[in-house]
C-alpha cells in the first residue's frame, strides 16, 4: 500500500507540473548588443542608428543611447536604450521582419519612459500587423513604465513589430526591453489524468497477482 501512496503521489506531481503553461519567446531586444556603427563598440551612442538583424528603421531617424550619455538613464540605469526622436529632426520607428504567428494569445510587453529632458510629451504608436495598434502618450518626466498588452491571433498569419515616436525636436520617448512571448499549451489534462489512472490500476493488479 506504501509503494502505490508514492505511486499516486507522483502522478499527481507530475500532472501538476505537466498542466502549467509554459512562455514561447517569439521576439525579444534590450539593445544592449547594438554596436556603433562607426566604432564596432558597444558602449556608446550610436546617433540616427541604422539598424540591425532585429530592426530597421522607417519615417526618420532613431538614437541608440548608452546609459548616463546626454543625461539619460536606461532601463536599470544600465546597458542602451533607444531615442525614438533621432538626430536629424525627425522622430522614426523601429519595425522587425515579420514574425510568424499561429493562433493564441500573445503578450506584447515592452518598457516607456519620458525624454528625461523637458517636461513636454511624446507620442509613440505601437502596432503589430493589422492585428494591433496603440497610440501611447509618454510624459517628457514620466519614469520607466512597462507596458503589457494581450493580442489574440485567430488564424495562422505573420506580422510585423513597429515602435515608433511622433515629433520632429531630437528628444522623444526613450523605449527598452521589448519583447512579444506565447503560451505553449500542454497536452489536455484529460488525457494525462487517464494515464495517471492507467498507471495506478496496473499497480493495483500487479500488487495482488504478487
């Protein structure tokens, strides 16, 4: 009777731990790996960034900002973070290549914070396809807020990721730590729980044919 009370117990263990949901990273970037375009370092600015494997930049341009340079303070007060109102006069966006998603809900999460140099606002619109869309406004002294949004995919599709600021004054909202993630669903708890039953039943006859 002791050796099926382990039995039992380890089958409910291992339904427990088998019915969780487990996060699928399908994108992610903390631009602390974005090197200067003119150096091959990175641990400084890159002003008006060209992009790289994760991003490309459309409608202006983008600053790369390494923690403490021109009075900014990145997400965790280290590694960059990006200036969506770039060098030139004209705020631009960031978009990655499009992202295959199958049906499921997704979390959009990525981390928003005020230019840290002027009390006057910013805008940025943050959009996935044609499956979201969000106009956000930022404070120019609003601290590291991170921001989470639900999207439900109902068919099989790709998209794209696009982050973009708003303006045209070198000094937008600052953005860092952007990622979208998915639950990977399990296999049905009923279908475990009969093989835990299964399991124990053989254990039971086993014990009386002994």
């Amino acid at each position: 009777m002791r050796r099926i009370s382990r039995i039992v117990g380890g089958i409910a263990l291992a339904v427990g731990i088998a019915t969780g949901a487990q996060a699928g990273v399908i994108f992610s970037d903390n631009f602390d790996g974005v090197a200067d375009g003119n150096e091959g370092r990175s641990r400084m600015s890159d002003l008006n960034w060209l992009g790289d494997d994760n991003w490309s930049i459309f409608d202006g341009t983008v600053d790369i900002v390494y923690n403490s340079d021109y009075s900014i303070n990145c997400l965790g007060d280290d590694g960059n973070c990006v200036d969506l109102d770039g060098s030139t006069g004209k705020a631009g966006g960031l978009q990655t290549a499009a992202l295959a998603l199958a049906p499921g809900s997704y979390t959009l999460e990525f981390w928003l914070s005020g230019n840290q140099r002027t009390r006057s606002g910013d805008k940025v619109i943050v959009a996935l396809g044609d499956l979201f869309s969000k106009e956000i406004e930022v404070e120019g002294n609003q601290s590291w807020t991170r921001y989470s949004f639900e999207i439900t995919v109902t068919d099989a599709t790709s998209a794209s990721l696009r982050i973009s600021g708003v303006g045209g004054d070198n000094i937008g909202a600052l953005l860092d730590q952007v990622s979208l993630s998915t639950e990977v669903p399990e296999p049905p708890f009923l279908i475990l729980f009969m093989l835990g039953i299964g399991l124990l039943v053989f254990a039971v006859r086993r014990r009386r044919i002994v």
